[in-house]
C-alpha cells in the first residue's frame, strides 16, 4: 500500500479544493491501494470540516496562523513519518517545500495547480514555473493550464482532471428554472449574470434565475435584483445535486475559472451549461455540445444564448445527454486510476 501525504492549508474551508481531497478520500479508500494522511496546516484541532472524510483517512490539524513560518515543523513531521509521496495543493505550499526538499527524507514530490495560470502577473508565473520544475510531477486541471506552461518550455506537465463529488443515476429536465451556484464575488459577475437575465426576465415570467451562494458582493448583486420578481437567492445548500436536477440549465458567469468543480456537477445531472468563454469549461466539455458560450463581458450575448435555451426544450435536453457522457470522464474510479499512475 502506498503512503500519500496530502498537504493543504486549511482542510475544513469550504472551497473546491477541500471537496476535491474529500472525494480522493473516499475513492482511495475504495480502491484500497493508498494509504491517505492529510495535513492542515492552519486548521485546528478539533475544528469541524466543511467536508466528509473516508474514516480511514488519517487528518493531522496543525493550528499554525495562516502564513506562520512552519519550516521547522514540517522537516520534523516528515522525518518522523515516512511516505512514499507528498502532494502539495497551492503554490505557496509548493514554494515553502520546494525550498525545504534537501532537508527532507526522500520520497515523491508532486505540486498541484488548481488554479489558471492566466490569474496570475508573468513574474509570479516564471516564479511558480521555477518552483514547479523541481517537483517529480507536476499537475494540472485542464489543457489551457498545460499549454500555459509549455509556451515557457516546461514539457513535463500532466493534465489530471478533479473528480465530480457525486453521481446522479438521474438527469435534469426542462424545468424552466436557471440555476448559478457559487461564491458571490466579484469575479464570478453575478452582476452581469443579473443584467443578462434582466433583459429578457419579464419575457418570460415563469422562468427563474436562482442564485445559490454567499460573498462580499452578495448585497450589490440583490440590490441589481430587486426589479425582477423571478430572480431568487439561496445563502447555501447542502444537496447540490437536487438543486442541479431540478434546473433547466446552469449559468456561469465568471471572469475566469480554474476548473470549476459547479460546472463537473452539472455535467453529472445532465444539467447543460451556458458560460461566458472560459477556457476551464471549453476544456472540460470539449467535444461536446454540453455548453454554450457567451462573449465575455456582454450582458447582451449573454442574454441572447440563455433565450436560445429558453426556446428550444429539444436543446436543451440534446445538450443535457452529451452533459452526462461528458461527465463519465470525471468519475472518482476513472480519476483514482491516473493519480495511482502518478503516485
């Protein structure tokens, strides 16, 4: 059995990278050929995790203030407990271990990106490509990501997607509900999303755009609602899944995406999705009529290409099946299968 040590900052936010570990966590334990400890670093113990773990998943809760120096704690974690590979999951972590490799026992060193590179100034890029080169492998979620990096002329990168955290044996229908799902911040536009919907929301009064999340700019964005009666908000949700099989389509707004875990949870609901062009989504349904684009920026186009769905029920059941072929790539058994490769 091999001994994998994931390493993260904070194992109980709740984010997509900590859902991502979760469903590892499980899918190893059913595999039953990795050994998983997970180690959190500002978490602390006794601290409730937004997440489920398989219980054969050992979790170490470090408490360290988040950008402490913990240099010397995790050289005497590591001599203390040996494993055959270390996965670090943010690029600060990966710089903090790329500098201490020489005073730590050997074993193998993969780095994750999970997020796109493009967020990033190309100082910080060339600087994370430095710190990348001196990992075994190196990860990331989508062939944009890849191509980023290649253009420096890094070629050892892999492309290993992040596993849907569900399955669905159902698929969504026509249900004339617009679903978007996620932190309401300034770069998922929700402000845009609103505007889009607004053009044409008394068009069609029977349809609603639901809102499902929470952020700083979650008062900004009610407020740009208030005019529309069939726009609707939901702080949070614990069962994703029946929120995605009772929409019609899912809405995606953002200025950027890494690789946005909302987007693999439609796919598995045969859920289709309309998106401003990001790459992250291009990638993942590549091949596929499961998404439909929208120029960035354009409230407008963004409008035009939710009314298209609107109109064609044939549509958008057409783009739903290839949704749910699209997703069987995503499942927790076909992605353990590439990570045990790796590991």
């Amino acid at each position: 059995m091999k001994k994998v040590c994931y390493l993260t900052n904070c194992i109980t936010n709740l984010g997509g990278i900590e859902r991502v570990i979760s469903t590892h966590s499980f899918a190893f334990e059913k595999d039953g050929t990795i050994d998983l400890t997970i180690l959190s670093l500002n978490s602390k113990p006794g601290q409730n995790s937004s997440f489920k773990f398989s219980p054969s998943t050992k979790i170490i809760h470090c408490g360290f203030p988040f950008e402490s120096n913990c240099d010397d704690f995790l050289i005497d974690f590591f001599q203390k407990n040996k494993f055959d590979t270390l996965v670090t999951f943010h690029s600060p972590i990966a710089h903090t271990v790329a500098r201490l490799r020489k005073k730590l026992p050997p074993m193998r060193l993969v780095m994750t990106e999970h997020c796109s590179p493009r967020d990033y100034t190309w100082k910080r890029q060339l600087l994370n490509l430095y710190v990348y080169r001196k990992a075994d492998k190196f990860v990331v979620l989508i062939n944009d990501s890849a191509r980023n990096y290649r253009r420096f002329g890094f070629r050892g990168v892999l492309v290993v997607p992040n596993p849907v955290s569900f399955t669905s044996d159902k698929c969504s229908d026509y249900n004339k509900v617009i679903l978007a799902v996620g932190r309401i911040e300034e770069v998922k536009r929700y402000d845009l999303l609103v505007e889009a919907f607004g053009r044409i929301a008394d068009k069609y009064p029977d349809w609603t755009l639901r809102i499902v999340g929470h952020g700083t700019q979650q008062e900004t964005v009610r407020k740009l609602a208030e005019p529309y009666k069939n726009i609707e908000f939901q702080f949070f949700s614990d069962d994703v899944k029946s929120l995605m099989l009772d929409a019609s389509f899912l809405a995606i707004s953002s200025t950027f995406e890494g690789f946005p875990m909302v987007a693999v949870e439609a796919l598995e609901c045969g859920l289709p999705i309309v998106s401003t062009k990001l790459p992250a989504i291009a990638s993942m349904t590549q091949g596929t009529s499961a998404a439909l684009f929208a120029k960035q920026n354009d409230p407008a186009d963004l409008a035009d290409k939710i009314e298209q769905l609107i109109l064609d029920p044939g549509l958008v059941r057409e783009m739903g099946r290839q949704a749910k072929q699209c997703a069987l790539q995503y499942r927790p058994e076909v992605i353990v299968e590439r990570w045990k490769e790796i590991f």
